[in-house]
C-alpha cells in the first residue's frame, strides 16, 4: 500500500503516545483517521488537534478488551466511510509488573495484561478482518508488539512479556491464514522502537476491577524518566516510530523490526541456543 491517499484508517490507543503518532502520520500522507481510546477527554484533544492540522480525523471511544465495544467501533467507522483499509491494533499499557516473580504476581495482573495486549487484538481481528476481506480492497492489520517478549523475553517483566509473545505468535498465524487465501489483506508486526519508546505508557490507569487491594501498583513513570534511571539510554520518540511503521507498510513488509545491534543480537543468540537446545537468554543477554 504505496499511497495512503483517501485510505481509512483505524488505530485503537489513539489519544497519545504511538497510535497519537500514527494518526498524525497518516493524515500527513492523505489517509482519513478513525482514532480510537478509552480515554474520552483525550481522545477528543487529540482528534480535535488533527483536525486543526486538516486532516479527517474523528475520534470514537471503545474498550478494546470488550468485543462489542470494537463491534461498535467498527460499526461507526464503516458507517462513516464505508470503508476500512488499515486496522492498527495499538492499545497497551505499562503493567507494573517489574521484577516480580510469576507466582506472586496477582491474577488481576495477569487479567489486566492479557485482556488488553492480546485479546484487544483478538477482538480487533474479529470485527474488522471479515469486513476488510468482504470489501475486496487491499489493506493491512499492523499489531503492535514489542521486543520484550515479542521476540526475547525480559525476566523482569512476566506478564507484559508473555503478551507480546501471544501478539507476534498470532499476528504469524493471521498472516499464513491470509496468505493461504490469496487475500489482498495482509498482516504486520510493529515493534516499536529501537530504543525505548518517549511515551507514558508506565502511567497507563488501571480499571477497578483489575485492581488487587492485596496488589498495591507504584505511580508509574515516563519511559524518558526509566531511562534517565538506566544511565540515560537512548530514546526513540513516537513519530520516530509511526513514520517506521509506514514505510514498512508502503514496502509490503510483515516485520516492522527496526534495526539494531541489540535487538539484532538478541535475536540470533535466541535462535543459537534454541538450535544449541541450551538454556534460554533473556533479554539483553
């Protein structure tokens, strides 16, 4: 999908940080936005910003770890264009799992984690795949995952880890099942990076009924703020990314990994001790 121009796009986790950047990105290249949050005050500062930039940009609140809600949001944007041709599944959160172990984690953790990481896709897959193939158009489902898990693993971080492991796995299966169809839809990972992402995605709120009484969650931190604590590593800003991520879609690409030493090594020492059937690495080593 070489011109975005007059293309329809909906990217859920749309009021700030990555899917804020790809709303803004893709109106750059002439596509009409249909954004998408659970935060309604600023989702509608965002659509409303866009919208003063020119573009065609509406926002819709949805839920995206309930299945109705993005039947809903679905609805609306097909009501309004008739048409969708590019379905970000971007939503997620900072989990506030750090380096706790698994079996103390509380299973609202885990609820939290997955209901949003893995079945917000899911549930995003389900109501607008059938749809895009109906329509006979070309057009790409873009998932967000994560180098954490998506492809190593971090020990730190059991439960946003094995989210991102579910996300690639199924965003894998999802391009084979097109592909064997001959669809003109086609499927991509997005690994958001290739350093740590300038978002507040570590202050993401968590809904009541994920929070454990017996769990207390630490007032979460800018990723720019986690870096200045880890010696002031590199940071990579969201438009870095959402300019990555079109490129990669205009290329016909399914990995949208950018390059790095680190991710680059990560992945073949992964791969040497899985052939090697040694003990797994984690992430950075």
């Amino acid at each position: 999908m070489r011109d975005l121009k007059g293309k329809v796009a909906v990217v859920t986790g749309g009021a700030s940080g990555v899917g804020r950047a790809l709303g803004e990105a893709l109106i750059e290249r002439g596509a009409k936005v249909v954004l998408s949050d659970i935060n309604a005050e600023a989702l509608e500062a965002t659509a409303a910003e866009l919208r003063a930039k020119g573009g065609d940009v509406v926002g819709v609140v949805a839920d995206v770890m309930k299945q109705d809600s993005i039947e809903s949001l679905a609805d609306q944007a097909y009501a309004r264009h008739g048409a969708v041709h590019l379905l970000f599944n971007n939503a997620g959160v900072g989990l506030g799992d750090f380096r706790e172990p698994i079996w103390t984690l509380a299973l609202k953790d885990w609820e939290w984690g997955h209901n949003i990481h893995v079945m917000g896709v899911v549930h995003g897959i389900r109501a607008f795949v059938p749809r895009m193939l109906a329509g006979g158009e070309y057009g790409y489902v873009v998932n967000t995952t994560s180098t954490n898990g998506g492809l190593v693993p971090s020990a730190r971080t059991p439960v946003y880890a094995s989210t991102k492991a579910a996300v690639t796995s199924l965003t894998e299966v999802l391009h084979h099942q097109l592909t064997a169809q001959d669809a003109k839809v086609k499927a991509a990972l997005l690994f958001p990076g290739p350093h740590l992402v300038n978002t507040n995605l570590m202050r993401s709120a968590r809904p009541a009924d994920y929070v454990d009484p017996a769990s207390p969650q630490p007032a979460g931190k800018s990723m720019a703020e986690l870096a200045r604590q880890n010696g002031g590593v590199p940071v990579t800003e969201p438009e870095e990314v959402a300019a990555f991520a079109l490129d990669g879609v205009a290329a016909g690409r399914f990995w949208l990994l950018p390059e790095s030493e680190r991710s680059d090594g990560n992945i073949r020492r992964r791969t040497e001790s899985i052939l090697a059937r040694s003990a797994p690495i984690g992430l950075g080593g």
